[in-house]
C-alpha cells in the first residue's frame, strides 16, 4: 500500500525526533531524512536559520512535511501519523481507550509547550539534561551564541542558552525535577506491577514516549532509577529496548560524534542527581502507607 511522501526534520539526538523516528518505524512509513543542526550543539545552528523557522517559526525540532502538509511538535506529528493507514494497519491509539486520555499522557511524557518545566516526565527530562546542555553549549564558538541571542525565536530558551555559555546554571536546575519524577516513576510502577506489558493492552504513543524517556536516562547516567528499585518498571523497560524500534530509531542515530560527546560527558558527570534521586525513592518507600493514602507507591 503506497503512502503520502514524508519528510521529517530532525536531529539524531534530540528527545522529541527520536519519538517521531520510532513512531515512523513503528507504522512501516518510509520517509526522507532532512538533518537539523541545532543551535545547542552545533556552531552552525540550522534551526534558527531563515530556512527552518519558515518550516517550524519556532526553530525546534522535529517537524515533518507530509504531501505538502507541514506539522511541527511530536505529539501532533505522531497523533497525525496515526491517522494514515499503514501496511501493517498497527494503530497506536488503541480502540478500547479514550482517545483523550491517550492524548493527555502523550504530551506529559513529551516536552509540551506550555507546560510548566520538571512539572510532567516529559518536562523533566530537559532539566534533568541541563548539564549535558550545558557542556555542548559551553564548547560553541562566541559568534554561535551572538545568533542565539539575535535569532532564537524563543525567548525563554534564547536564555537559558545564554546563562549556560556565560555561568553554569545546571548545577542546580537537575534538583528540581527530583521530586516529580520520583512520583510519576513510583506512579508507573504501580501501574506496571499487575504485569502488563505496554502501558495499554497494544504498543501505543505512550510507549514510545517512555522508551525515549528511559533511553535518555541512560545517556544521563540516570537509568539506575528505573531499575531494582522499581521492578517491574525495570522489566517493561526491557521490553521496549527488545523493540526493533528502539534500535533502529533511536540507537542507530547515536554516531560518533553523541557516543563521543556522552563519554567525555560522563567522565565528569557529577552524579549526585542520581544519588538524591535514589534517597527519595528509599525515603517514600518507608513511609508508613496511610500518610499518602493508596495512590501512592506502598
Ligand atoms: N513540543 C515540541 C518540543 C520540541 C523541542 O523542544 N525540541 C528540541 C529538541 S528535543 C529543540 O528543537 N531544541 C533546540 C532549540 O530549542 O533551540 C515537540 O514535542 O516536538
């Protein structure tokens, strides 16, 4: 079954193209690859450039062109992607749940604009990442920063970038996502420990949400949360890493230049994030159960 032609905008590391890439395989769609440099990382920052903000006027990745469709944001992009039959015909809004409430989980596990930063797992991970941010930023040349401050169509990222170039904010930022992503991953285990293996009944948006959210612990050091301490978290992790998916969307876009970014990275990676992390897990567990009523990890 042929399908409409697709071009997607995106970058091999970034959180929300990796969503896109694996949702892409996910529905059996070829499609044509058009890299972005991003301003974060590379000295030549594409998506601030003339050419990208008439595709996305806010310069962030990703964005896909479908016929001559453009529509810009993950949880749009793949909401959308669904819409078109696939070979396959593998939906990831499955039938039996509220298509709503499907919606409502995808953006909290993606980086939703508007949404208060570290109040949702998917805004945690950017603060959680601030370092790494940080330490790519830091490595631009001056005149890269001069065209953040002059292009960047976003102003709250225009300064951040810029406090991270001039002064080191992310040595604090990581602790204030620590609280929320303790309770959504204790939320998450709960949910997981009546054994199931996707988040609905059928691989969904949700699920290639979280594997991309899991997949970034790794790169931060992080992925310790997510294991003995939560099991059965720790098992569906598993499962979506077994995931062709995950492999050739999300691992096979790792090249040289991120493996070397993340190993010089985590050679000085200061892992107290991961240690208060770990305390406020022990420290939530051994509260007596009544304090929190039965919503919470027991
Ligand atoms: N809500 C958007 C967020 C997109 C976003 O923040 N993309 C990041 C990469 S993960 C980006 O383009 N950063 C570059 C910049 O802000 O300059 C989505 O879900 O796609």
């Amino acid at each position: 079954m042929s399908h409409p032609n697709i071009t997607l905008y995106h970058a091999n590391w970034s959180f929300c193209s990796q969503m896109v890439r694996v949702a892409l395989l996910e529905k059996g769609f070829s499609f044509n690859e058009h890299h972005i440099k991003l301003c974060d990382q590379y000295p030549e920052g594409e998506n601030i450039d003339k050419e990208y903000l008439e595709i996305n006027p806010l310069g962030t990745v990703p964005a896909i062109k479908i016929d001559k469709n453009i529509i810009c944001g993950s949880e749009e992009i793949i909401y959308q992607l669904d819409k078109i039959d696939s070979i396959d015909n593998h939906s990831l809004y499955p039938d039996n749940v509220d298509e709503t409430e499907i919606r409502k989980w995808a953006a909290d596990t993606t980086i939703t604009d508007g949404v208060k930063f570290a109040s949702t797992l998917g805004t945690i991970m950017p603060v959680f990442s601030s370092p790494l941010l940080q330490y790519m930023i830091k490595q631009l040349p001056f005149s890269s920063i001069v065209k953040i401050l002059l292009r960047h169509p976003r102003k709250d990222r225009k300064m951040i970038f810029i406090a991270m170039y001039f002064g080191n904010p992310s040595k604090r930022i990581p602790f204030m996502g620590v609280k929320n992503y303790v309770d959504e991953i204790l939320k998450l285990e709960k949910l997981f420990s009546d054994g199931r293996t996707f988040f609905y009944n059928t691989f969904s948006h949700v699920d290639i949400n979280l594997m991309c959210v899991f997949n970034r612990l790794i790169d931060l050091g992080l992925e310790e949360t997510v294991s003995y301490k939560t099991p059965f978290l720790y098992k569906y992790w598993e499962n979506l890493k077994s995931r062709k998916s995950y492999e050739d969307g999300i691992l096979n876009y790792y090249t040289e230049k991120e493996k070397d970014l993340l190993s010089e990275f985590n050679k000085n990676n200061n892992l107290s994030v991961l240690k208060t992390i770990i305390e406020e897990i022990d420290k939530r567990k051994f509260i007596p159960m009544k304090r929190f009523g039965s919503a919470k990890y027991d």
